[in-house]
C-alpha cells in the first residue's frame, strides 16, 4: 500500500499538471473559460452496521453542503476535474451523547460526461478523505448522475478499506453553464 506521503504527493502532481496541461490546450479560444464553481447539498447513509467501533462510521447518516471547483479538461467538454470539500453533520439513532459530531469531507474527482448537450448523464471517480473525530479516512467514490445546464443530481458510493461503505446522494447548483465543446468565436 502507498504511504501517505506518495498519496499526497501524486494527488498533488494530478491538481497541479493536468490543469496546466489543459489549460494551454484551451488558450485557443479567448471567450472560453474552462473553470467554474458548484455548491452542493447531500445526505449520506451508513451502508454497514457499526459493530466494530474503532473501524466504522461512529454515525448513522448525515447531511451537509460541499463546495466544488470544477476545471474543464478536454475541448470537446467531456472530461472535468474538481477538487471538493465540505462540511456535514451527523445524526445517529444508537447515540447518547448530545455532542455535535461533524465530518470534513475533501475530495478529487473525474468526471467524463456522455453528451455536449445542456442534459448530460456523467460517470465518474473520486479520492479523497474524511475527517471524523480528528482521524482521516481515505475513501474512494464513484459516481454516476445527470446534469442539465447548472443543476446536476448524484449518487456516490463511498468504499473504504477501514470505515466501511456509504451511499450519498445529492443536488449541485453550478454558478456558471457547463463549458460547450462548440467554441464560438464571437459573443
């Protein structure tokens, strides 16, 4: 298994040189811009019981917002790459204590949607951690939903080799249209 410090450094290495990379690809077109910003609400469940306490999710759903910077790879505007974090609240029904208990989820996703139309279905994959209890756990997620022009609708599903799965589900307002491949050339 990788440490965590070669996690952090090609995490890294993907949010500094793929931007860049496309980036010159995209300096063709001056009324393109390739970089947008989307927030999030979701809810996310538990998907297994928490009969070890030390290795599981410690809640039973929570629900919170994320914040999205989305960066446009490829010029036919199929491929987006984002970095993600947020903030959530837990709710548990096993619980007695009356102390708030909050995850701080951060992510990196790919995303590849199907059409270049303002309605899109996308698939895509995320890594990233989640901060719960002052302990990080590392989760992967892939993603599928649909998108049409700022509004999008998701289901992930969270694996982790030491919390177990999760299921969240949610609605993203985009504050800018998802870039067209179509490249206009005048306003």
């Amino acid at each position: 298994m990788l440490s965590q410090a070669k996690k952090f450094t090609f995490i890294f290495f993907i949010v500094s040189i793929i931007p860049a990379i496309a980036f010159s690809q995209n300096r063709q077109n001056k009324y393109y811009n390739p970089f947008r910003f989307s927030v999030s609400g979701l809810t996310k469940f538990v998907m297994e019981p928490n009969d070890h306490p030390t290795d599981k999710y410690l809640f039973d759903q929570g629900i919170g917002a994320i914040g999205e910077l989305i960066f446009t790879i490829d010029q036919k505007a199929k491929y987006e790459i984002s970095i993600e974090a947020g903030f959530m609240s837990t709710l548990s029904s096993s619980d007695n204590s009356t102390s708030d208990r909050y995850l701080i989820p951060v992510a990196l996703n790919l995303n590849y949607y199907f059409f270049d139309e303002t309605f899109s279905p996308f698939l895509g994959i995320g890594y990233g951690f989640e901060n719960f209890n002052n302990s990080n756990k590392y989760v992967l997620k892939p993603v599928i939903g649909i998108s049409n022009e700022k509004l999008k609708a998701f289901a992930r599903f969270g694996i982790g080799n030491t919390i177990g799965s999760s299921l969240e589900i949610g609605i993203g307002y985009s504050f800018k249209e998802r870039p067209c491949g179509c490249f206009p050339q005048t306003r």
